[in-house]
C-alpha cells in the first residue's frame, strides 16, 4: 500500500523516487528530522531566536530532502528547482550570518539524505556541531574591548614619570600616554593615557590602585570615542 505512494501515475519517470523502497525512503525522513533537530539545536546555543525560524530550519532538511529525491537523475527538473530558489527572498528583516550558516548546514544535511547518505549526515552534523560549541566558547572571532581614556591627576610634587606602568600593564593590554598637562592653577598635573583594557569588567580594580598611587585625587576612565565628541 505505501509503495503505491513512491509510484508515479505517469507511469515513467526519471526521478530516483521511483527506485527507492518504502522502508529506505521513511529512513531517510527520519534522519532529515531527527538532523533537523540537531541543526536547530546548534544554532540556538547562545545565540538569539526566534520559534518560527528554529521550527523552519529543524524542518527545512526534509524538504530539502524530498526535492532532491524527486529530482535526482533528472538535469531538466533539477534546472527548474534551482530556478524557482532564485525566485525566493526574505521579506522580512535580514537575517544574521549565522542565520544563513545555518540553512546552508540544513540544506547540505537535506542533499545528503536526499541521495540517501545517511551516516555521512550524521557525521557531518556532528563535526559541525562540535565545531561550533568550541569556537562559540573560545574566545575566537571576539572583538577587542574598545578603546578607553584614562586621565589621572597627580600633585605637583610628584615623580610620576613610570609610576603608573606596572598597574597599567597588569589590566591593559595597549596603553600610551598622550598628554601632560597642568590643572588647578598649576598645582596639580593631569595625566591622559589611551588603553586598552585586557580583560572587560576590570576597570574598577584599575582605577583604585591608580588612585592608590596618585594620593586619592581625580581618576576618570571613559570610552575615548565619546571623550573626543565631548570634547
């Protein structure tokens, strides 16, 4: 009774369907589902979603799946797939690269079980998302912390050519000073350093052994972007 499913009432035809048994064609389904999952999985880890797109990309293998068992073998229909995908466009907002990394991964998954290479599915999805796991968790691809402006006032009787190099060195990981320059009537001097902070999260420990150094007077730390629009 299923295999009537599987026959064409065309009587011929050159798609692979046409050769493929009920029980190998339901395993394919399977795999394409239970990898469908999988991808959907790996791309929600860390990263933010939505239902219907997760829902989408768990079931796009099986679609993806079913064209290419249909069209297999058969170049004519194979042009008037591809054809009909060059006519589809995302008409709401642009997706992300990871969003289109991952219906590239489904896709791939779907051609591989279309054609009925199960194993070489599941090994594929399972490099892939170990691949990912490691780079999301490593600190790959991870932008440098902005650039920030460190301004530090000193007394005016106070040797402070390198005294701030070893804390500076110990939480930045670029500093350079920029400026010198006098305050409060000359009382007081004002040092401008450009850095980098090493690790995000530490700019309070920075700035109080800074102000340990300098005698508890004014620290300022801020981004140096918003520094020079101010300015």
């Amino acid at each position: 009774m299923l295999d009537a499913a599987l026959t064409s009432v065309f009587g011929t035809t050159d798609s692979l369907v046409a050769s493929v048994s009920t029980v190998d064609f339901l395993m394919c389904c399977a795999a394409s589902i239970v990898l469908g999952a999988a991808v959907a999985c790996i791309y929600m880890f860390r990263h933010n979603y939505s239902k219907n797109f997760v829902v989408t990309l768990a079931l796009l293998p099986l679609i993806v799946q079913m064209v290419i068992t249909l069209v297999n073998g058969n170049l004519g229909a194979g042009i008037a797939v591809m054809g009909v995908f060059n006519l589809v466009r995302f008409r709401s907002i642009p997706g992300s690269a990871k969003d289109i990394g991952s219906v590239f991964l489904a896709m791939a998954i779907g051609l591989a079980t279309g054609m009925g290479f199960i194993a070489l599915a599941v090994l594929f999805t399972i490099i892939v998302g170990i691949v990912n796991v490691a780079y999301v968790l490593s600190p790959f691809g991870r932008p440098q912390e902005p650039a920030k402006v460190l301004r530090v006032t000193v007394p005016e009787d106070l040797e402070f050519d390198g005294m701030f190099d070893d804390v500076l060195g110990r939480y930045t990981s670029e500093r350079e000073l920029i400026e010198v320059r006098t305050t409060n009537m000359g009382s007081l001097y004002q040092l401008e350093y450009h850095v980098r902070l090493a690790q995000a999260g530490t700019e309070k420990r920075l700035m109080d052994e800074v102000r340990c150094l300098n005698g508890n007077l004014k620290v300022s730390l801020g981004n140096a972007q918003v520094t020079r629009e101010v300015l």
